[in-house]
C-alpha cells in the first residue's frame, strides 16, 4: 500500500484523536502493563486538542492510505520538540513512522531548529534509532489516574541537526 505524507487539516482531528488511541491501547501492552496503558489512554487528546495545536503553530504531518484517510502522524512544535508518533495498529511495520520522521526532520531544518527531541516510548525507540535519534535517558514518572498514580517511563531522545 502507497502512503502519502501531508500536512494536517480540521477535518483530520477526529481521526488524529482515533489514531492516538487506538495506538495507545492496542500497541501499548506490548510493553506496557494494562494499568500503564489506561493511564496513559486517559490523557490522549481530544478533537478539539488537535485544532487548538495547530492553531498555536505546531505542525502535524498525517500518513495517509490512498483515500487520503489519516493513518499515523506527527506533531511538531516550533522548538524542535517532536511531541507526537503515533501510527494506527493495522498500519504498523511498514516504514510509515520513518517517513514522517524524514518530513518533520525537513520542517525542523527549513525553520531554523538545529536539533529535535522527544520522548519516546519503548514502542517507539527503535523507529527514532533508525531515524538518527540517540536515547540520552530512561524518563521515570508518575501519571495521575483516579485515585492513584501510576509509575511509567519513556526515553529522552535527540537528534542533532546541525
């Protein structure tokens, strides 16, 4: 299946929404305990949280299927900060992540940024590795959920530009 690579519209919102959450709980356990994942689903964004990111200039690159039906992306902020990969489950492995790392690593360059950096999940540390990015350190913290917190961790990854 051919992907395409575009820039994020409204109407993607809904979908960028789905996407996230799909990843997050499906994707999630394969490294994550169930209690993790729940957390970490009950703060994924909302529509709304979409519009109001681009809105505020960050950029999103969406993969597309050949409808143009949104299928992963990206959410880049003006910093270098890569806030968001995210691919849907049934379009995982084939090569889609590193596309919209190639595309937001343009962006980055063609504003000026002279190095990105995220925090990636165990997920998705090895799409960021064959990306270039270099894991400085395991992130350790807590997520606030119902009545209780709950201990997770991530890597701190960058990826120099300059």
């Amino acid at each position: 299946m051919e992907y395409a690579i575009r820039r994020f519209r409204d109407e993607d919102a809904q979908a960028l929404a789905s996407i996230m959450g799909a990843a997050i709980s499906y994707i999630g356990t394969h490294a994550y305990t169930q209690q993790q994942v729940d957390a970490w689903f009950a703060r994924h964004h909302t529509p709304e949280r979409y519009l109001e990111r681009a809105a505020a200039g960050h950029v999103i690159f969406v993969a597309t299927d050949p409808d143009d039906s949104p299928v992963a992306y990206t959410l880049l902020e003006a910093d270098g900060h890569l806030d968001h990969l995210y691919c849907h489950p049934d379009h995982t492995r084939r090569g889609i992540a590193e596309k919209l790392l190639e595309r937001s690593e343009q962006e980055a360059r063609a504003i000026g940024c002279t190095r990105l950096y995220t925090e990636a999940s165990d997920l998705a540390r090895p799409a960021f590795e064959r990306s270039g990015y270099t894991a400085t350190h395991r992130r350790e913290f807590e997520i606030a959920h119902g009545d209780h917190m709950v201990p997770i961790h991530n890597w701190a990854m960058e990826k120099q530009l300059a």
